[in-house]
C-alpha cells in the first residue's frame, strides 16, 4: 500500500519483492526508479535486499528510489580470451567475467585476483605455454596462453659484389667510379 500526499509521498517497502513488483510499486508512489544492483544475500536469486531511501522515508513525488536484488552464487570464471598464441615479446589483455548460477554475469577484471603475473596483462618473455588464472569471490577461471620461439634474425650474403664481375684491381676502380667522395674512405671503398 502506497500512501500519498500533496506534494510529498511515503517511500514504499521494496524488501523481498521481485523485480517487476518493485518497479510498480515504485511508480505507483509516483517516484522514479534509479539503477539496480545485484549482491550476494541469503533471499532467493531475484528478490529486493535493500533500498535507498529506505522505506518509510518521506520524499518529494518524483524522488529516484535505488535498489539491490539478490543474485545467485558465483558459479565460475570466464576468462577471454580463453587460448591464444602471441609472439615472443607480445603483451595480452584478459577480461574476468564472473558468472552466476542463474546466468547473471558481472566484469570483475579489476578486482580478480590474477596469476602468475600480478594484474590482467601477460607478457610473453620465455617461449612455452602457460596457464593465466582468475579469482574473486570463490569461483575462478583460467586461459592459456602459447608464446612462440624468438625468430632468428635472418642475415643472407649478397648475390654478387662488384669483385665478382671485374676482379679486385677493376673494383677499386669501379668504386673511384661510381660511388660518390662524400662516401668514400680514403682506401676507396664506400662508407
């Protein structure tokens, strides 16, 4: 029962009622409904905790009424990317996403509790596979992560050098030639 007045009206008690049923209630008190959180509590997944203002305040008719409903027990953590292969030196992100039994899901990336690295960031410095891991509030998760070998750096001899064609003594002169003095040593050849 909602009770109001003039210009003002009585805030109504919101506790263990269902989403829909809060809302109504909240409009037919001729008040807006503000953000709904969820939280962990011992009432069904679903149902109203707590409110703000707490019912039975008096507020101005239009006032925003905030509430919490209970949700389900975490069931596990979703880490994403949950495989993928980087190249040596590479860094990832991973994301948390904290799932409940009911299917509700919230991003704990933050505030997990994250392994073996301190944080979401992974840095593939050693070539080989590991296992990145997430915590928070009993239910965890993990993802692995394969960092492929350095590459080689790769160094070919040219094809030919100007001794190839003209010999030694030609080459100097080939140089004197074609390679302008400003990148010339004083033995002839380019700098």
């Amino acid at each position: 029962m909602v009770k109001v007045a003039a210009d003002s009206v009585i805030v109504p008690d919101l506790y263990s009622l269902s989403r829909a049923a809060a809302i109504y209630d909240i409009e037919q008190a001729k008040l807006t409904v503000g953000w709904i959180r969820t939280e962990s509590r011992d009432l069904a997944p679903g149902l109203v905790t707590r409110q703000d203002p707490v019912a039975g305040t008096k507020v101005a008719i239009g006032d925003t009424v905030h509430f919490w409903l209970s949700r389900a027990e975490p069931k596990f953590i979703y880490v994403d990317p949950p495989r993928i292969t980087i190249e040596h030196g590479d860094t990832i992100t991973f994301t948390a996403i904290l799932v409940y039994d009911d299917g509700a899901e919230d991003t704990v990336t933050r505030i997990a509790t994250w392994g073996p690295e301190r944080g979401n960031r992974f840095i593939g410095r050693k070539a080989g596979k590991y296992i990145i891991s997430a915590e928070y509030e009993g239910a965890s998760g993990s993802a692995t992560v394969t960092v492929n070998e350095p590459e080689e750096p790769s160094w070919e001899p040219p094809i030919s050098s100007a001794d190839d064609f003209l010999g030694e003594p030609d080459a100097r002169l080939w140089v004197d030639t074609n390679c302008p003095a400003w990148r010339c040593t004083k033995d002839g050849t380019c700098a």
